[in-house]
C-alpha cells in the first residue's frame, strides 16, 4: 500500500493493482495515515520515505 501511494497512484488505480475496493483502499491509507501520526497523504509518502518503508524513485533501500 504505501508503494503505491508514493507512486502517485490514485486510489481507483491501487484498487486494481492490490485487488481490492477503492473504498478498501482509502480505509488502509487512513489507517496507515493514523498509525504514522500524520493527516494527509504526502506527510505519509514523506514518513515511508523517512523511515525506509519505501525507496524514493531512482534509489533502493539498503
């Protein structure tokens, strides 16, 4: 999920990927927004970056 939404991804796009419901998907982002303490969807592409939860684009995690 969060490598989706640190693609840019909209949520009806990571519905189809992930196979699951566009209103399943805004319940995960939500619930991932709240366990990382942050209110919108960058502040949380942001934490995943921060934490290595993702790698930004071009690079790898290490």
């Amino acid at each position: 999920m969060c490598g989706c939404g640190c693609r840019h991804l909209f949520d009806q796009e990571i519905g189809v990927r992930l196979s699951i419901s566009t209103a399943t998907v805004k319940t995960h982002i939500s619930n991932l927004c709240a366990k990382a303490g942050v209110c919108q969807r960058a502040q949380g592409v942001r934490y995943a970056y921060q934490h290595g939860l993702v790698a930004p684009p071009g690079r790898t995690i290490t």
